[in-house]
C-alpha cells in the first residue's frame, strides 16, 4: 500500500475512510454542509459526515461497493449537485506523475471547491506546482489506521486538502491537534 511497506496496493486504491481521518476535517467543514463524494467505494466516509450532521448530495464510484452508489469515473462528473466535493480518491502510483490522483483533482476542483484525504507529502512533489494555486488549505491528519485488524496504523502520515480552481491566494496549513 505505501511506499515504505511490502503489502500489496489494493486495486483502484480503494482503502475504506477509517472515522479517525474523518475527524480533523470536522472543524473545517461548514456547518450540515451538502457534499457528493466521487470516489465513494463501500460509503465509509458519506456514513462518517453524515453521523456529524452533513448531507449527501450524490455518491458515485468506478466500482460501487455499496447501494445508493451510482457507477461514474470521479474525471466524467460534469457538476457537483452538493456544495464542494469530498473524497478520499486513489493516491498518486509510482511512477505516473501524480496521477490518478491529479486528473481527479483538476476535474473536480474545477466544478466545485474540492476536500481530498492525501499523503501529507503530496505537496512536497513536484507535480503539485500544477495545482497550487487552487490549494487553499491542508489539514494534518497524521497516520491512519487503513487497515482494520492490522496491528499499528500506516507508514505515512495523511491530509486533508482542499482544492478550488477560483483560488488565488496563500495556502493555509492546519497541524495536528491533540
């Protein structure tokens, strides 16, 4: 799964929102904002935001895992019935170039302000330069617990950025709260 690790990545990087990473986007968030999710898997972080009093606008997913998921690529979306997208999508793979998880980003953050849960050393590559300017803010999250049964959490540490194609100011970066 990372870089740093032997275990296999899961296909379409699909790897459940655990509530943990949920919870320092929380304070972020407007109060029950309405949100679509693109790259909603099994539903794991819609039912998260919805137990904090947020509303699905619309789930989709490559391969839903779930009822009440629609079948869409997260890249063939053409508007955000909600109001900002939020999502966990696939990471970057090795050698693509940041890619599927920049495709995925310049789409949607042109539609609508965009949340996605990353590396936290997702700034740090040089194909961030190509969406800086949207990145309005990065929320650590520290290491996630990805998955269940296993005995620690995994080796690299996670964020929350949010993305928005209208953004032309300074990135604001959030860390950690105990």
């Amino acid at each position: 799964m990372g870089k740093r690790s032997n275990f296999e990545r899961h296909p379409r990087g699909l790897y459940p929102t655990p509530e943990s990473a949920v919870r320092p986007l929380l304070p972020h968030l407007p109060p029950a904002i309405q949100f679509d999710e693109p790259c909603a898997g099994d539903g794991a972080l819609v039912r998260h935001l919805e137990a904090e009093g947020h509303s699905l606008g619309a789930a989709s997913d490559i391969h839903p895992m779930a009822v009440g998921i629609a079948t869409s690529d997260a890249c063939n979306i053409k508007q955000c019935t909600g109001e900002m997208f939020i999502t966990n999508p696939p990471w970057p793979e090795p050698s693509r170039r940041g890619d599927p998880t920049l495709s995925i980003l310049m789409h949607l953050s042109s539609l609508a302000p965009t949340w996605l849960l990353l590396p936290a050393d997702f700034a740090q590559n040089i194909y961030f330069h190509k969406v800086e300017d949207r990145c309005r803010k990065i929320v650590s999250v520290g290491r996630v617990k990805w998955i269940p049964g296993t005995k620690g959490p995994g080796k690299d540490n996670a964020a929350w950025y949010l993305f928005d194609e209208s953004h032309g100011g300074h990135t604001h970066f959030h860390g950690r709260v105990p």
